[in-house]
C-alpha cells in the first residue's frame, strides 16, 4: 500500500514536472527565445489559460502527501524552511507576472514583469531540481529526526547540479512548447535552434549527474538489481532522450516534447525507483532517515485516501485532455476577446 | 505566551487574513457570474453575456491573488506547524487532498474555458463551464472548511488515537458530515455572498452615479441588491443561529469571550455593546437585553451561561479580540440587512438608480463585507485558542519546533512586503478595469 503511495506521489509530481516544465521552461527561456513584444505574449498566451491547472499538480501532490506521508511533509517542509519560503515567494511573483504584464499598455511594465516571469521561473527549476538533488544525497538528521537545513546546506554542489540539469532540461522542454505553439516563423526556428544547445546540455549534464549519484548515496543501485522490471525506468529515459535528438533532427516540436516528457519521467522514475523505501535518507548513511514505513499514515487512511486520490485524477485528466484541446494550436494573438 | 507560539500564530494569522480577502469575493462572484451566464444562455440576452464577460475580467484578478496567497497556506502546515502535521495530518490531509484533487482542479480549468474560450467551444460547453467553475470554487471552500470543523469539533466517530499520539482517520463519512460543518460552511458561502452581491452593487452603484453604462449599472445594482438581501437574511438565519448553537454545545469559553460573560449566572442577559474589561474581569458600560442570552443559547430564559470567570486562565482564549470581532460581525450583518432592504424597496419602486443618496451608501458599503467576513472567522479561530485541535491539541504543542522565531520573523516580514505590493497592484488593476468599463453595447 505505502509502495502503492510512493508511485503515485511519484506520478503526481512528474505530471507537475512535465506540465509546469513547459511553463517554467518557456520562462526560463523568455528573455532570449522572445524578441519584441508579440513573441513574448505568444509565451503567455500559450501557458495563460492552463497554467493554474499546472501549479494545481504541485498542490494536490502536496494535499497527498500529508495524507499519506504526515511525518515527511512535516519534516522536509519545516527542515528547509528559508529555502521552501523562497519557492514560495518565487511562484508568487511567477504567478503575478503572468496576470499582470497584458493588463498595462506599457513597455516599462511589460518589461518589468517580463524579467520578474524569466528571473523566478529559471530559480523555481534550479530549486526544484536542488530539492530532487538533496533527496537523493539525504540530509543530516539529528537523534530527533529533526534536521535544519541552511542555503549552504540545500546549495550543496550535488544539489547544484542537479538544479543545474533541471534548469537546463526544463529550459530545452520549453522551447520545444513555443517552437510548438507560435505562430512566427523566425521565432520558431530559434526556439528549435535553442532546444537544439540545450539538448547537447541536457545529456551532458545527464551523464554527468548520474556519475555524481552514485557516490553521493551509497547502494543506489541495490533496488536495480533485485528487482530487473526497475530497468526499463532508465530505458525509457534513454529512449525518450534519443526520440528528442531524432526529433529536434526532424524539426517535429510535437514528438519532440512529447519525448522530452517521457524521458523526464524517466528520470525522475529511476531516482524514486533507487531511493525506495527511503524518501528523505539520512546523509552519508545507507540506512536511517525517513522511509515509506516510519512516515505514512496507518495503513485504513492509506487504503481509503488511495481511491479517491486514484478517482479523482481519472477525472481530471479527463476534462484537462478536453480543455487542452480546446486550446490546441498555435497561439493567435491577434485573436478577439480577451487574451494574454 | 512563549515567543514561538506568538511569532508563529501570527504568521498564520497574516498570511491566511490576505489570503482570505480573496476567496471572500471568488465564492460569491463565481455563483453571480454563473447566474449571469445562465440568464445569457437560456434567455439568449446578451446583455447578461456582457456582465458574465465585465465580472470574469474581475474574477481572473482576483482568482490570480488567490492562487498566489493560497499556495503557502497549502504549505504552511508543513513548515510552521510540523507538529500539527505530524499529528493531525492522517485526518486531515485527505480533505486538503480531496481539496485539490476534485475542486481546486475544476476551478483552474474551466476558468480557462470561461474567460478565453468563449469563441472556442459551443455556448453551451461555455455555460457549463461557468457553473462548473462556481461548483468547483463551492466544493473547494467545503473542503478546506470541513478541516477548520474538525479543528472545532473533533467528532469522535471520525477518528481515533494511535499509541504514538496520532491522530488517524477511521470514518471518512463522519469526518464530512461533522455537524459542526454544515452551519459553518453555509455560514461562510452567505459571507461570500453578500460580499460578491454588494462588490457587484457597488460597480452598479459607481456607474449609475456616474451616469456611465446605464444598462449595466442596472443589472448589476438590481442583481447585487436582491442576491445580496437574500443572504444577508440567510447569514443571519439559521446559519448564523445554528453556527451559534454549535459553539454552545462545543465551546463555552468561546461562547463566554464572544459574549463578554464574565460571571456565571441564570438569566445571563444579552450584550449589545460594551467593552470587556479581562484583569477586572466585568463588561463596561454595557447595554444589556435582559436575560436574552440564557434564551438564545439554551432556549431557556433562566438557564444559567458559564462565565470567563469561572474557567481555568489557560483554557480561556483572548477575550478582547474574540469579543469585539463577534459583536463587528453582528453589527456589520445587520447593517447589511437594512441597507440592503432599503435597497430592495427602492428597487420595488422603480427608484434605485435614480436614489443618490442611496448610491453612494452602496458605493461606499463594499468594504464592509470584507471586514465582516474576516471578523467572523477572527472569532472561529481566535475564539478556539489555546487549542488547535479544540481538547485534543494545544497551540503551543503544534508549532515546528526545528524553525527558529528569527526565521518565522524573517518570513513574516518578506510575505507582508510581498503581499502589500500584490494588493496595491490588485487594486490599480480592479480599478482600471473598471473604470475601463464593460463593452460597449454598439455591437448589437
């Protein structure tokens, strides 16, 4: 059952990745790829009517894991206190930029919210890859299971890196979604010009982390061995990183970030996959630290919250296929009616 | 009070306070932009499109301040009350996952639909979508309230304790029909009600004055008055009373602060106004009603109400705060009444857009409901004090204790620097669009 839990929790954060990727990304990218006014709002047309859907996979998986995992959330949040009031603070003025740069006719203030949208976009992805950096590398807990964890201790360089590869990974998902999504031709071609530097990054970068990992967290491979099926966790990875490079030869934006989303679950797939049962180790230790056993909630809360967790995403990925359609495309914005 | 129950509460109390002023208005105004989007599709009158179009303008503002001071509530259980979490998050954490999951989804999407894609899909998808995204704003304020009722009044069939101190979920049907929630719950859609039909009056009222957009300005002031009388009378009964009697089968010493009773006595009488005095332990200069408290709580006019006095200093919560935000509440509902019922006999008589007079008090009321709402809630959570989780719980036993005072401080101040640019921005966006005004009717 907590097995049960840990993939979902898994899955609900990788649909934030790949969906809020596209808008964290696009952000990232926002003040190179966009040249002039009307490519830049193509950046918040494109992402405008969907993204509150998108930063919804971050609460709901954040609701879940105080249903499943009290003890964790109560732990990693109160631990990195300064470093999650930044995120915070980062996807509110993120939030902000996006509602207000189109409601002023002025390029003092569209310029101003644009470096706000491109400056907390690009610290959201490296803090969130951070974090995926310092699970992984596990922090250090006092007798009381406590720890506190300090800038320099979340900054640490494995964590940077693995913030770094998020940065860039993220940066290369979000100009496929604008060379997807806009309608101008130059545009487009910079944006797969981009993706394309970014992609020789993103493996660099990969192989570089994965060769970072092992020394950081010892046995990391165990679950691996004992269990094969694990393995196709990495193949995915691999495969949806060659689909990218296939793609971005072929120009297709579409296969492309569709790859690009199935290697980065990939990723983050095999980092669940080689952690488990730990979820937030004890640094520099095989053992100890919090793991699915001594953080879920008793097993009848886990069982009932399960289903209607399960229930209730069955749905929402049903009407948001819908209302994803409803905005598919490319982004006109000359349209009529309101729009960003 | 140790400092860390102090800094952390008020951390708490800042952040959801901002926060609140938004869903205060995005229950109300979705129901009245859904009610406008029903009047448009089955009468086929544009001018309700043009309203729904003007207030869901309104409505995406005010939806973005939300989400942006929401999310660290979401995650303020975790950072600066881990101990609650640890505690109490096997119980409640399936509502705030269910919160997320079933209604704050629903809303985000289909707001989508509402405000861009109206061009995109039929009228009728454009319709549901409305009422889907008011159903999913409802459901949403269910959910997070049915949390705050367990806080009030942990129903012992919901759950039980764990050897380890925990609290686990046993009953997920008691949990939701916890009867403390039901009254709260309606208690809080009328607040949002009567501030979304009286921020919709006032808009109303603002052009009528102006002599701008008169066609509108009558929707919205014929709209606002009606909708806006019909839950302030709802407000006040039964939800208000049942809310009442909840706190006097749960809570006597909030029952005790919010009346300012001090002495146990039989035939407490009634408070309308005075100020508490706690050292001295007496209500000065009251105007009381005789023995009209004994009878409102217990239905007996003799029955005796159990004083401040009489109960322990470390069960009591703050008296003053507890007490004046009540009598605020009261006062403010009933003005809302009045003004709103003059309101709904000058409409009667064919005179409310022409009633200056009356325009400028409608004008100049839409504050009040905010502060209403807000002062409500001061009494359900100030008036809960010392406990979080009432008798089960305490305040000082539910703060994260590896977060330091300094860093809570810290925090605090940044979130209160952020948010007074957020709201001062609010505000010149609000007002810009208003002042730009809905479209023009020239289409037709």
């Amino acid at each position: 059952m907590t097995t049960l839990w840990y993939s979902m929790l898994g899955c609900m954060l990788i649909a934030f990745a790949v969906l809020d990727g596209l808008n964290l990304g696009a952000g990232a990218m926002h003040l190179i790829l966009g040249r002039g006014n009307d490519e830049r709002r193509t950046h918040f047309a494109a992402v405008g009517p969907l993204w509150w859907g998108y930063e919804v996979w971050l609460l709901a998986a954040g609701g879940s894991m105080v249903s499943a995992f009290p003890i964790l959330y109560a732990k990693s949040f109160s631990g990195f206190y300064l470093v999650l009031t930044l995120v915070l603070w980062m996807l509110i003025i993120r939030g902000s930029s996006i509602e207000f740069r189109q409601q002023v006719d002025n390029d003092l203030w569209r310029g101003f919210w644009d470096v706000c949208y491109c400056i907390s976009s690009a610290l959201l992805a490296i803090l969130f890859g951070a974090a995926v950096g310092n699970v992984i590398r596990g922090v250090p807990f006092n007798s009381n299971m406590d720890f506190t964890g300090s800038f320099a201790l979340a900054l640490n360089p494995y964590a940077v890196l693995v913030g770094v590869l998020s940065l860039v990974y993220l940066s290369m998902h979000g100009s496929l979604f604008i060379a997807l999504k806009t309608a101008f031709e130059e545009h487009r071609v910079r944006a797969l010009k981009a993706a394309g530097i970014l992609y020789a990054m993103v493996v660099v970068l990969i192989v570089l982390t994965t060769a970072a990992s092992f020394p950081s967290r010892h046995g990391l491979g165990a679950n691996f061995i004992h269990h094969p099926i694990l393995l196709l966790l990495p193949i995915i990875t691999i495969t949806g990183i060659i689909g990218i490079g296939c793609s971005l030869k072929a120009k297709n934006p579409l296969s492309g970030l569709a790859a690009s989303a199935m290697a980065l679950a990939g990723l983050m797939g095999s980092a669940g996959a080689s952690l488990y049962p730990a979820i937030l180790p004890k640094l520099g230790q095989a053992s100890g630290g919090l793991t699915v056993y001594n953080t879920s909630a008793p097993q009848a809360d886990l069982m009932l919250a399960a289903v209607l967790n399960l229930v209730g995403v069955v749905i929402v990925i049903g009407y948001s296929t819908y209302v994803h359609k409803v905005f598919g495309g490319k982004v006109n914005i000359h349209e009529e009616g309101p729009a960003y | 009070m140790e400092t860390a129950v102090i800094v952390n509460r008020a951390h708490f109390a800042a952040l959801i306070m901002f926060h609140y002023i938004f869903p205060a208005l995005t229950m109300g105004l979705s129901v009245m932009i859904a009610v406008f989007k029903s009047l448009h599709y089955f009468r086929k009158d544009e001018r309700y499109g043009r309203a729904a179009r003007f207030w869901s303008k309104i409505f995406l503002l005010n939806f973005g301040a939300g989400v942006a001071t929401g999310v660290p509530m979401e995650f303020q259980f975790g950072t600066n009350w881990a101990r609650f979490s640890t505690i109490a998050g096997g119980v409640v954490g399936p509502g705030l996952m269910m919160e997320g999951v079933y209604a704050f989804f629903l809303e985000s999407t289909f707001l989508g639909i509402v405000l861009f894609g109206e061009k995109r899909v039929s009228p009728f998808v454009h319709w549901l979508s409305a009422v889907l995204l008011a159903f999913g704003t409802l459901l949403s304020g269910f959910f997070i309230t049915v949390t705050d009722a367990f806080m009030q009044h942990p129903v012992s069939a919901a759950y039980r304790a764990t050897p380890d101190h925990r609290l686990v979920l046993t009953d997920l049907g008691a949990y939701l029909t916890n009867p403390y929630e039901l009254w709260m719950y309606l208690h809080t859609i009328s607040g949002s009600l009567i501030t979304g039909a009286m921020v919709v009056a006032a808009v109303g009222a603002f052009y009528a004055l102006s002599r701008k957009h008169a066609e509108f300005s009558r929707i919205c002031l014929k709209s606002g008055v009606i909708v806006g009388l019909i839950f302030s009378a709802f407000a006040a009964f039964p939800t208000g009373a049942k809310n009442g009697e909840q706190v006097v089968t749960t809570n006597l010493a909030k029952l005790a602060a919010m009346e300012g009773q001090f002495k146990t006595e039989h035939g407490a009488p009634l408070a309308l106004i005075g100020m508490p005095d706690v050292p001295r332990g007496a209500l000065l200069d009251p105007i009381y009603v005789p023995k009209l408290l004994s009878y409102l709580a217990y239905g007996d006019a003799g029955a005796a109400v159990r004083g401040i006095n009489e109960i322990p200093k470390s069960d009591m919560p703050p008296v003053e705060v507890t007490y004046y935000a009540y009598h605020i509440m009261i006062g403010l509902g009933m003005a809302f009444i009045a003004i709103l019922g003059i309101g709904l006999l000058l409409l009667l008589a064919g005179r409310l857009q022409t009633s200056r007079w009356f325009l400028w008090l409608l004008l100049l009321a839409w504050p009040f409901p905010y502060i209403a709402n807000e002062a409500g809630w001061c009494v359900a959570e100030v008036g809960r004090q010392p406990w979080l989780v009432y008798g089960l719980l305490r305040t000082s036993a539910g703060y994260s204790t590896n977060v330091s005072s300094g860093e809570v401080v810290f925090t605090l101040i940044g979130f209160m620097g952020l948010y007074f640019v957020l709201g001062v921005l609010f505000l010149i966006l609000v007002g810009k669009t208003i002042s730009q005004g809905p479209e023009q009717e020239a289409a037709q």
